[in-house]
C-alpha cells in the first residue's frame, strides 16, 4: 500500500471520535478470550505513533511507531 496514502487515511480516521467505541470494545475483550492473552488492542499507525485507540490489559494510550507490530509488518516486503 502506498504510504502517503496509508496516512491520508489515518488522519482522517484519528480526526474522529469513535463513533462504536462499546463494539470495539467487545471485539478486543473477544480476541483476548480467544487468544488466551492478558491483553489485545486496537491499534492506528501515524507517521510517528502508534495510538492505541482501543485496548485491554494495556496502560499506555500511544507509544512510538518503531517498536509496533504494525510498523514491523508494513516493512516485510514478503512472507519468508
């Protein structure tokens, strides 16, 4: 995906509110139950921060782009 578009379409998206976040909300308890893991989130990457706009077992609202998953996964360019 071509980045610059990629952030086009995040800032729109940070600019709102969360219109479901109580959806939202269900979904990340139901990928935690799931998974069996202590936490889950939702996450928007922007240029520089990952904001963690809907998470469980998770304090912090946002940390740097580099150490997310997210930021990992868009510089694979292939699977193995």
């Amino acid at each position: 995906m071509d980045e610059e578009l990629r952030l086009q379409v995040v800032k729109q998206y940070t600019q709102l509110n969360l219109k479901y976040e109580k959806e939202l909300q269900e979904i990340v308890l139901i990928a935690a139950k799931v998974c069996k893991a202590p936490m889950s989130s939702i996450t928007i990457l922007d240029k520089d921060t990952q904001w963690l706009k809907v998470k469980r077992g998770l304090e912090v609202d946002q940390t740097p782009r580099e150490v997310s998953f997210v930021h990992i996964r868009l510089n694979v360019k292939a699977y193995w």
